[in-house]
C-alpha cells in the first residue's frame, strides 16, 4: 500500500459521521468515528448535555478507537417523543439504548459513563456483563455519600412530587444554571466552549422539555435503590476500570469517586481540579491516560 493511499484510509477513519438509527419507532441520533475493526469505544453523555459533550474526545480518540455516542431519546438530536407517550425512566432510556446498540452491532467495548451515563449504563451491562471489556467512570454516581447539597431538592421531589416540590428544581432547566453547570468549579473558564450551554438550552426549549427532564428527576430516586446492585456487580466482576473524576462538580463529591475503590480497589483514579464536565479542560490528560490504560491493561495484560 501506497503512502497516499495509507493516509486518505487514515483520514477516513478519524472522520466524524453523524448517523441515526431507528429503534422502536425512535430515531435515535450517534456519532460514530474511528475504524471499525479498532477496539470499540461506547461514550454514554450527562445532564443536561448530549453526545455533543464528547466532539473533542472523539475526535482525539478516533484513531486509536471505533467510537459510538449516542443521544438518550429526549436528549440532543434524537426523537423527543411525547411523555404522554413515552414513558421517561431510566430503565427505559437504558432499554432504547441496550436494543440500539444490538441493532448496530455494538455489543463489546470499553465503557465511558458520565453523570446520567452511569444509570444508564450500569443497567446495560449488568444484563449484559459479557458487553464490557473496560470501563472509565467520569463524575457518574454510584454511591450516596457521592451526592452534594444540590440534591436536596430533589430528595425532597423523590418523596411527595407535587408543584410545589417540582418548583425549585425548574432552575437547573434554565439557561443561567446550565451554563453554570459547566462552569462552576473549573478554575479555567475560559477553556470552556460556550457552545456546549447554548446547544443544550437550544434542547431545552423544545415543547415538553422540561416535563421530560422533570419526569428523569423525579425518576432518578430509582437509581439510588440500585446502587448496592451495581457496586455487586463491580465486586464481582472486577472491571479493569480508569476513574475521572472533577472534584469541584456541583452535583457530585470528591468522595463519590473515591467510594470505587472500595469495590474495585485496583481501579486507577484521577482526581481533578475541574467540574462536572472534566473533558471540556483535562481533554489531553484524559486522552493520554486512556490510551496508556488500554495499552497497559487490556492489550499487555
């Protein structure tokens, strides 16, 4: 093979294709990068973003990985079906991506989980444990010592919900919040790309957005009763896992990422003076991390 030849092959496979896939009447929107017979990298987005959050991951992992970032239903440029009609649950958000990813043919990767990521992905793997070759945990919860003062609210809507318990949780679906969520504890703001709020808030304003959001709220008290469930499965099968983790993020303490190595003590943690959006400014420091822990750990082990 030709050196001209070689390149335009590498070209192609660190293009970014944007692509959607129809699972169950939805259509659900992903990106998709990277050569498919590379070891295969499955991205799971927070709140209140989408796949969106992961452009320069992807595009910085794109030759090492085949890559797949998908958007929950409701989320990003996937479908946002009514919530008359669609029940908005975390087991459900998990089912719709569980099917996709067999649609596509997706079903044996390294996992990246970040905030809603972490539900969402604990209930795939815990069905399908056979899926995982690697995970990286990124400011997603699974512990409740691992919640801030933020959640009071929501403790409080998880117990009776009503408008008057739903009231206070209507800030964080507005523009200002938003946008502090990506900026509050990241000592470089400047390194954050507005972009990620504006694109967000643009979602936000779609009709029923916020009594989706509202309705995942509401549902998130599901993942708590879960969570001795997926510590088990960390126990039990020992993930090779690399943790990242922000520890000034308004929604999750610097405890919660420390609370894995109880389950998986040879997990590698790396803590961060960052947020709830550590990729937006340690991009490179993650990039070179996650190729030097699959190399390592995976490849030579």
């Amino acid at each position: 093979m030709n050196k001209q030849v070689s390149n335009q092959m590498s070209r192609n496979t660190t293009k970014v294709l944007y692509k959607t896939a129809v699972v169950e009447g939805l259509s659900i929107f992903y990106r998709e990068a990277g050569d498919p017979g590379n070891p295969k990298l499955l991205l799971l987005h927070g709140f209140p973003a989408s796949s969106h959050q992961y452009r320069n991951l992807i595009s910085a992992l794109s030759d090492r990985f085949h890559i797949i970032a998908p958007d929950y239903p409701g989320f990003g440029n996937s479908d946002m079906p009514s919530p008359d009609k669609f029940d908005y649950t975390f087991d459900r958000l998990s089912e719709i991506i569980e099917s996709f990813l067999k649609k596509i043919g997706f079903t044996h990767f390294g996992l990246y989980m970040q905030d809603y990521g972490g539900p969402v992905g604990f209930r795939i793997i815990s069905l399908n444990p056979d899926w995982l070759e690697w995970l990286i945990i990124q400011n997603a919860n699974a512990y409740e010592i691992g919640f801030t003062s933020a959640w009071d609210g929501l403790n409080a809507l998880w117990k009776n919900r009503t408008s008057e318990t739903e009231k206070p949780l209507c800030g964080f679906l507005q523009f200002d919040v938003i946008k502090q969520i990506y900026l509050h504890g990241h000592k470089n703001p400047e390194l954050i790309n507005p972009d990620n709020w504006n694109i967000d808030y643009r979602f936000m304003e779609r009709p029923s957005a916020q009594r989706v959001h509202m309705d995942l709220f509401y549902d998130y008290r599901t993942n708590v009763v879960l969570y001795p469930k997926w510590q088990k499965f960390l126990r039990e099968h020992q993930p090779k896992t690399l943790i990242f983790w922000g520890q000034k993020d308004i929604f999750f303490t610097p405890e919660g990422g420390e609370a894995y190595l109880r389950d998986i003590p040879d997990a590698e943690l790396h803590r961060f003076d960052s947020g709830h959006f550590v990729v937006q400014d340690y991009l490179q420091e993650i990039v070179t991390n996650m190729q030097r822990f699959y190399l390592e750990k995976i490849v030579q082990a």
